[in-house]
C-alpha cells in the first residue's frame, strides 16, 4: 500500500485480502503502524513521525523493515509447504478439485515456491520512491511479485471523515479529546506530506506494477498489471465504493422438500412457507431504516420466486443464486444419501468446504460461482437503495461469511435459519448485523458440524 | 473511440462488441471511416484529412455526424422494442430468464427505453475536446450514456506494425504500392497529429467517463467509470492483449453415454475414446506450430480427463468447463427426453439457446459461465504457449461462436464433431482455423437446427 495517512490504506488491504481470502487465497496483512505500537507504544505525538528527526525516523524504518522481513518469512513457509498432488491455482482463476490438507483457515489453495496464490498485504505509507524501490529489490530477490495500490485523496471532506470514523477510534488516540486528536492526526498527515512522493511509472527501471486510486475511484491508472490476480485486484477495487448501503437477505419460506427432509429440486412452497412470503412485505417494511428503494434478487428456482411473490419491488432472478447443485444427491433425503453412498456422506462431514456431490457442486464451486454476486453487491453505489437476496441456504451461508469474516471452514456451517431476514450493513472495519423473525414455524434444516471445536462461530 | 489513427481503435471496437453481443447484449458498431467512403470513395490521398482544408474538413464532419445520428436512432429503435415481459438486464450482470422474440440474431437481452444494455460503438478519431464536447451533448439530450475509450500510442513499432497489418489491406490503398501507403497513411496521422487533444479529466463539465489505454494496455487510466457494463468494458480492456497466440480444442474422446445415446452424466472412454486419447499427443506434437509449450484444461468430468492421460503436459481441470447441465435430463436419451418431457423436447427445437433444462442450463447460462474462460483466453499473453482445451459439445460450440464470430441463434448448432482437434489462431481482424482429425471412428452426436433456413453457416 502506498498513501498519506487517512487515505484508507487499511481499509482497501483489508477488503482486498478479505476477498481474495474468500476466493481461497491464502492472504495475510502486515500492518507497520501495529508493529510500531507494539515497539515504541500506542500514544505517540506527532512530532514522532517528523522525518527530519534522525532518531524516531531510524525507528520507524527499523519497524518498517521488521514487518517486511516477517512477510517476505511468511512468503517461504508458503514455498515450503509440502506438495499435496493438488493442482495449483497458482496465477489462474481455475481451482484445484482435489482437496487437501489446510494449514489455516482462511487459506485453502496454492501451493508450491514462494507461495504461488498467496497473497500479502504490506500496510505502510511506503510514502518515497527510495522506499518503494527498496521493497520491490527485496521482494523480487526473495521470488515475490510486487504490486503498489496507492490510494490518493485531495478532498478534505473524504479525509476528516475518514479521520473521524477511523483514526479516532485507534488506540494511538485512546483517551485523548476528539478535536485534539483530529489536531495531531492533521499534523501526522503533514509530517509524511513535506516527503511524499506518489508513484510514477518511471520507478522501479520502470517495470513497476501498479493501481493508484484518487478520490475513491474518480479515477484509477493502472500500470504495468500482469496477471490473473493483480488484474482481479484492479476490477474489485474498480468496483470498490464507500456508499452507505444495507444489504437484506431470506431465504425462501419453508419448502415441500424442507417438510420432506430432501435436498435440491425445485419444489413448491409448503403452507408454512407460503404464509412466510404472504408477511415478508410488512416484516421488511417495518424494518428499511433510510432505504427507500429495493431490488429483490431471487435465484431460478421456484421457492424463491414464490416467497418474493407478494413484494411490490423490482424483481431480478439470477441463475448464480440457485442453491449448490447436489448432483446425483439431488431430491434424496440425508438418510437416502447415506444409505446409498456412505462413503460420499462421510467424506462431506470430512470436509464440508470441499466436498463435491459426485455430478454437481462443492462449497468451493459455489464461492466461485457466487464472485459475481459479491462483485455487484459491492460495486451497488445507489444511495438509500437496498438489494434483497431471496436466496437459499449454502448460497447464503457463503454471501454471509464473506461478510462476517467468516473462514471457508466454519462458511458450510453458518446458521442460515428458515423464515429470518437478516439485514447487513457493512462498515469501515466490519460489518453491522440485525435479524429479523415473523412467528411462523418451520422445519430446520441446519446441520451441524461434526467438529465441536471449530463450532463456536457457527452460532 | 478515441485516437489518432493506426491506433488500434477499430481493433478494440470490434473485440468489445464481440464481447458483448457474446454476453447478450445488443452491440453495433458504426464507422466513420465506412461512411466516409461511402460518401467519397475509398482512395483519399493525406491531404484529404488536412484539417486547415475548409472544404474537406465540413465534408469530413457531415460523414462523421451522419453516423452519429444514425447511431442515436439506432439508440432509439432499441427503446421502442416492444415490452416482452422479460427482465431487463439493463445495467447488472444479471440475465433475463424469459426468452423473448428477438430482433435480430446477434442481440437477446435488453428492452426498454433508450435501449438499456445496448451497446453502440462511435469508431472515429474524435480527436478534439470540442467534437467529444459535441457527441457528449448529443448523446446525453437523446437519453444515451457516453463512455470514450482512447487509444494512445508513442511506440513507433507498434504504429508501423498496425499500418502494416491493418491499414495496407484497407480499400483506402487498395492497388497502390505498399511504401508509397506506409508513406501516405503516416502524413494522415500527421494531419490528425495537429490539432489532436489527448482526453482530460475537466472535459464534459468534468463529469467524463472514459479509459485511456496507453501503448496497448501498458498503463489503463480510467476515469468517472460507473456502472456495471462500463466497468465490465474496462476489465476486459485491461485483460486485452496482442500477443500472437493459438488455441487448441478438443472434445473428449466418444465416451460410453456417447455410444448409448445419452445425454449428461459422467461416464468413462468408450474404447474408441480411449484410442483417441492414445492418439491425441502424436496429433498435437505434428501441428503445434511455433508453440513449444502447452496447458492443458480439462473439466472435471471423468470423460475429458482420460482423454487428456497421455498428454505430458501441465494439466489443469476447470469446473466452469463442465458440460452444459441438463438437469432433470440428465442421463438420458434424447428418445427419452422427448417420450417423458415432450413439450420440454419441442420447446428446446424453437429457441435452444434459451432453452433452459428443468433444473439444469441453457446455452445463455452456459455462455454466463465460460465468460471467465474467454476472459483467461484473452489475457494470455506467455508467447508461444498455447492452451488446448479438452471439453463437450456445447462448451466448444459456445468458445468456438466467440471466436468465429457465430450468432446466438447459430451457437448451439455449431458442428464440433468427436475426435478432432480445432486450432484456433485469433488475427485483428479475423480468427484463422486449423481442424486435424485422426482415424479413429465415433458416432455423431450433432443434432441439425430445425430451421434449415438459418443452417448455412453452422457446418
């Protein structure tokens, strides 16, 4: 990252290893500023980032250099990871159908040296050119591709905002009186401007990929970007905007097949259900806040359609919402399914992420199927206008856990229960959650992971 | 479009209409230089575009408005499609799921006012902030948004290489020696060079959507970019390379299903199929060209796996490959489907590519899927590596139509007969096709268009 102070460093790298970590990726963030807390303490005044003052400037770089030592460390443990047989991601967006053993939770694919797939975000204002060329020769020596997001921003009113909702909060600012912060912060940000240098295409011998970002994607130039995963990164943050927004989500109301305890089809809704669709308008009238406006998405398949019947809202059915495609599983009964391939049922509770119904879908083939959909949530800029996802159960646990933060192993166990509306607004640093319920019964069709350790999240 | 000339704006016009007629969408392109000829004849010495000419000059901004009215009212035909009760997809990625009568065979989806989701391209210099001032304004009074694309180029290389390839074979120089054309096409840019003004950011009240690509695709400036199709554009912008490159495709050896007449499913080789396979790496090693290194794609069926065993080369196996799903049809024969689902069987014979498959696909579907798959085929950029696709039926018919430039409506019907292998060598203005096949027999599994009429092209 490369930027003043309050341009949104930190929240741009955690959106895109968020995104990227949902998708798979092994991603990871080394924030200099909590490594400096960590060594010289939270509260320093400003004058500490005065880089005309010798000894705190040694200090910082010395912190700086720390960090960038542990992630090019973490790139090596990505080198060193045993080779598993599983096909690597690598710079592709294909993914590997053989599952394989999970060093943690948040990093599923990518394997090989220097860690192809995965992906470190070096959070620092990496504010010189003699900075930045440092990195780069570092990282190229250790086998690591670099690219610099430098966010921009002239628009005072962007920036005290940001200052106010962020800064304020950290624990450089704990106790201290808001205006006196904002003060402070004001004078950091002027330390770091008297140097700043902003990327040009001529460093790094010019061979320096790149994506600036002004003002909060006015305009974004892109250089030199190779490859899948930085020309991904360019289109997230090309969609990437801070317009308030909630989102809603139900899933369909309870279905025949619900009642009947059978996966997949295409059935009607039960009775239940269709008394859920008839109350859905009046529990989510109840409960817009400032949005004015709604698009309903349903997925193809009758039981959302059905449950968004009585809404007087525009109507969009999307094919990439249909439920996971349970294959040769599809309209059987767990009890069928583990009666017939017992072996299939136990691999699932091995690996509920990975797990592919023998002619149809894993949870990991959903995540995929599902980036467009995140792709325009996020990339929903209308103010006081909200989408509601009438969805299904797996394709709502997995829009959910990118939003929560969820890992890929606990995503096939969150508890997406029947006739709920749950409402998510997302925030600079994590994500309001409100949950509506109507008293209308319904079967439940969560079933829980056979790990009790991990199951504390998957409330 | 914007840029002088020799620029490769006709190039890229062409790739994003393909692109989104591909994708559904209504796209048409109108060029200026067509009109021009048309209004006065093809060879027009340099000083014809001498800007300081008067004559010459109101000539050549009547052929340049006339085009531009033609295009808002082509604009305004889109608005006046009658409603047909599908949904829009105007400005999101999501697909209409009623077919509806089509107007024309290269557009599906988008109905309403002012045409949403049609896509017009302006290909013209429009190489002056007041002609771009002027289009804005003429496009914004009849409801139709503007997003420029320019094309800027200093690399006298690349210039002189796309006069060579593009330029020399224009009716503009048709029968004149080649030199004396290289010499006369470089004084018209020079013409163009005088008065030329690059896009700025406070053009259009500052409120200008554009992308600039520099020196194809070195350094992208995006600006003011908003809105689903705009932001899609540029992704495929940034993806967009001319690299010479070829691709191989095969379908997978006949397999079992193949041999009984069924549909779907996930069966192994046939022993033809297998022959085949054995066969395949000898076939490629005779016809690989100047590539000297290969990736292999697969799906994850078992069929095109096999096929690819013998091959010794990097494999990797794509789920978004997979065979169009036939849903409930799965494992059937087509006797079947049309004795159990017989409305279903009919109603596929009258729009296949909107036909949908209950609980299963369409080819629009279908088409939604591999677009990531285009998106990787335009990107690769590692010379001389080629990609050989092992698929099915409908996912070649489907890549195949986005390379030669098939309608929707002939897609579906595109032959990709077992046992071959279809090399194809994308040109700027063209596509080149190799096919070799080998001796080994297999049934045909191609069922003809019903309407012989549209059958002349889908050989």
């Amino acid at each position: 990252m490369v930027g003043l102070p309050a341009r949104g460093k930190t929240y741009v790298a955690r959106k895109i290893a968020r995104y990227l970590a949902w998708l798979g990726h092994h991603s990871r963030i080394f924030n200099v500023g909590n490594y400096r807390r960590n060594a010289v303490g939270a509260v320093q005044m400003h004058d500490f980032f005065d880089p005309t003052h010798p000894e705190n400037a040694a200090l910082r770089k010395e912190v700086a250099d720390r960090a960038l030592e542990d992630m090019l460390q973490w790139f090596e443990r990505a080198g060193d990871s045993p080779a598993t047989g599983a096909v690597m991601t690598k710079d592709s967006p294909i993914t590997p159908i053989t599952p394989r053993p999970r060093s943690d939770s948040l990093s599923l694919s990518g394997v090989g040296k220097a860690g192809p797939g995965w992906v470190a975000l070096y959070d620092a204002t990496n504010s010189t050119t003699e900075r930045r060329q440092n990195i780069y020769d570092k990282c190229l020596e250790r086998g690591v591709q670099v690219m610099f997001v430098e966010s921009v921003c002239d628009r005072e009113d962007i920036i005290v905002a940001n200052i106010k909702e962020v800064k304020l909060s950290s624990p450089d600012y704990a106790g201290m009186d808001a205006d006196a912060a904002v003060e402070d912060f004001s004078r950091r940000i002027s330390q770091y401007a008297k140097y700043y240098e902003t990327l040009t295409p001529t460093e790094c011998q010019g061979e320096i990929p790149f994506v600036k970002v002004v003002n909060v994607g006015d305009q974004i130039i892109v250089n030199k970007v190779k490859g899948y995963l930085q020309s991904r990164i360019v289109y997230f943050l090309m969609n990437l905007n801070i317009t308030p927004k909630s989102f809603f989500f139900t899933r369909h109301g309870e279905s025949m097949f619900n009642v009947q305890g059978k996966i997949g089809g295409d059935a009607n809704l039960s009775p239940q259900g269709h008394t859920f669709a008839t109350k859905l308008p009046e529990l989510l009238a109840a409960n817009l806040g400032p949005e004015t406006r709604l698009t309903v998405w349903t997925s193809t398949l009758k039981r959302t359609m059905q449950t968004a019947a009585y809404l007087a809202w525009p109507q969009l059915q999307w094919k990439q919402l249909d439920e996971l495609d349970s294959g040769f599983c599809d309209q059987l009964t767990y009890e069928e399914i583990e009666e017939k391939f017992p072996a299939d049922f136990s691999e699932r509770d091995q690996d509920k992420f990975n797990y592919r119904y023998h002619g149809g879908e894993s949870y990991r083939d959903l995540v995929q199927r599902l980036e467009p959909v995140i792709m325009e949530l996020e990339r929903h800029h209308e103010p006081n206008h909200a989408i509601l996802i009438v969805g299904h159960q797996a394709v709502l646990r997995a829009i959910y856990a990118y939003f929560l933060n969820y890992s890929l192993e606990e995503l096939p166990y969150v508890k997406i229960p029947l006739h709920a509306v749950v409402k998510l607004t997302p925030k600079a640093y994590g994500c309001m959650e409100e949950r509506y319920t109507v008293d209308v019964p319904a079967v439940d069709t969560h079933r829980s992971m056979p790990h009790p350790a991990l199951n504390s999240r998957a409330k």
